[in-house]
C-alpha cells in the first residue's frame, strides 16, 4: 500500500545518488516530488521520468540551495504545481576534499554552503509553508528529513569541511527538532555510512578499493541507494510518527568503531 498519497515532497539533490532514489522512492509511495537539481538537468528527468512512468507525479526544479532567492522560488514553484509541501528531504550535498593544509577558503566555505547553509534555507522555507497550509492529510504538520552522514559523529581526516559540515547538520536538526516539535513538525536525519553513489565512487568501483572500504563495515555490503530510499520513506510517513530528532544510521555498522572487531 502506498504510503504518501496526497503528500508533497521536495527532495533536494534528487539527480544523482541518494537525492535521487529518494525522489523515485517517494513517488512510488504516491507522493507528488519536486526533484530538485543544480546542475544536472539530464539526471532530474530521468527521476521524474521513472516516477511518472509509474504513474505518479513529479517536476524537475533547478535551484541552487545555498541561495535564497532561489529556495524561495523552488517552494512557490511546488506550492503553484501541487499546492502545498509535506515533506522537505534535505539531501543537497558534496564534497570538495583536501588536506587540511591546503584546503583553501573557497572550498571550506563552498561545502557549508550547499551541505549546511543550503539545510537551513530550505527547512526555513518549508516551516513557513507548513504554517501557512496547517494541517492536512498526516499526523504532523510537516515533516523534514535531513540527509546527514555517519560524519556527523565519525572525524574525517582529509576531509575537515564536509566533516564540519554533517556535524553541523546534526546539532541544527536535532536544536529544530527542539523549537519545532510542539508544532507537530517533525525532524529527523538520516546518517548513511557508504552507499554507492558518484559522490566516493574511488571508494567502491575497483575490488581493492571495495575490500578497503569493508573493512570499516561490519556487516561486509556496500550500501545501495535503494537503502536510504526505503528509510526516507518511511521517515516520511505517519508510521514513524513518533520519532522525531533522531539520527537514523544506515550505515551497515559503520559506526560501531569496526577496527576493535579483532583487537581482543
Ligand atoms: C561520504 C562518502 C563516504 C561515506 C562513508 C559519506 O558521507 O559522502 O564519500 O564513503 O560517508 O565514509
């Protein structure tokens, strides 16, 4: 049974990755989805595409989520073709990595633009919307799922910006969780560990490096997109209505310091 009928989404990123088997997941659950792209253009039609040959409905929308005016008008454009927003999936997200030494400023203040600035933005334009609307088909007012990373709590050497940037994300969640809750708006995050996608694509795509990349996960399988997509899902709907500023880690046991599985 589908779980988001009648239910808005706007999934940020949604054209390559996680950001985009969120999209399609969702709008296989029957959610109307606002796939929002920055550059890819080819990538969010092909999301749309999926979801529309399913039967369901969705509109690519370009937008730049660390500016403004154009979060501003990525939500009036999902408020004029749907009506309202349901759910914000704040999954906008990249790299830029570099020792620490030569990591300059640009790249430092590039990545908390997009992964933590761009969140804010985006949640922001969401809680008006919710307000304006109140409330209709779900439980909650609103619901907002930020994509984090087992980052937030696992230090990445070589990687000080995108690392700062998730840790960011995870105190911002869970302080709107705090201020939010009594609205019935629900925030929640996802921590995905290594899915296979563009973004560590050296990571996974030759053996050597995939037996590399299993050693930091227990339960020994890369992760698909389709994983994340399934707990989006979910997260989304009013089957976890009660969870609310938590950090769901999908992570394969990424984080359960993996390093002391044969240190006894
Ligand atoms: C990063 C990936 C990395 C994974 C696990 C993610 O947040 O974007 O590049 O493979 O964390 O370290």
């Amino acid at each position: 049974m589908q779980k988001l009928v009648g239910q808005t989404a706007i999934v940020t990123g949604a054209s390559s990755g996680i950001g985009k088997a969120c999209a399609i997941a969702l709008g296989l659950d029957g959610a109307n989805v606002v796939v929002n792209y920055a550059g890819n253009s080819a990538g969010a039609d092909e999301a749309v595409e999926t979801i529309k040959n399913e039967g369901g409905n969705a509109i690519a929308f370009k937008a730049d989520v660390s500016k403004q005016d154009q979060v501003k008008a990525m939500f009036k454009a999902a408020v004029d073709t749907f009506g309202t927003v349901d759910i914000l999936v704040n999954n906008a997200g990249l790299q830029k990595d570099a020792r620490f030494t030569e990591m300059s400023l640009a790249d430092w203040q590039f990545v908390l633009d997009v992964n933590l600035t761009g969140q804010f933005l985006c949640a922001q334009e969401a809680v008006r919307e919710f307000q304006r609307r109140g409330m209709s088909g779900s439980k909650a007012l609103g619901k907002i799922i930020c994509m984090s990373s087992v980052h937030e709590l696992i230090p990445w050497a070589g990687h000080v910006n995108y690392a700062a940037s998730k840790g960011g994300v995870m105190l911002m969640m869970k302080s709107l969780a705090q201020e939010l809750g009594p609205m019935k708006i629900r925030v929640n995050s996802i921590a995905p560990g290594a899915i296979k996608t563009p973004i560590n694509y050296s990571a996974w795509h030759t053996p050597e490096a995939e037996a590399r990349l299993l050693k930091l996960i227990p339960y020994k399988r890369v992760g698909e997109t389709e994983d994340i997509g399934n707990v989006c899902c979910w997260l989304a709907s009013d089957e976890s209505d009660y969870i609310h500023g938590a950090t769901i880690f999908v992570d394969g046991g990424m984080t359960l310091y993996p390093g002391f599985e044969d240190n006894g």
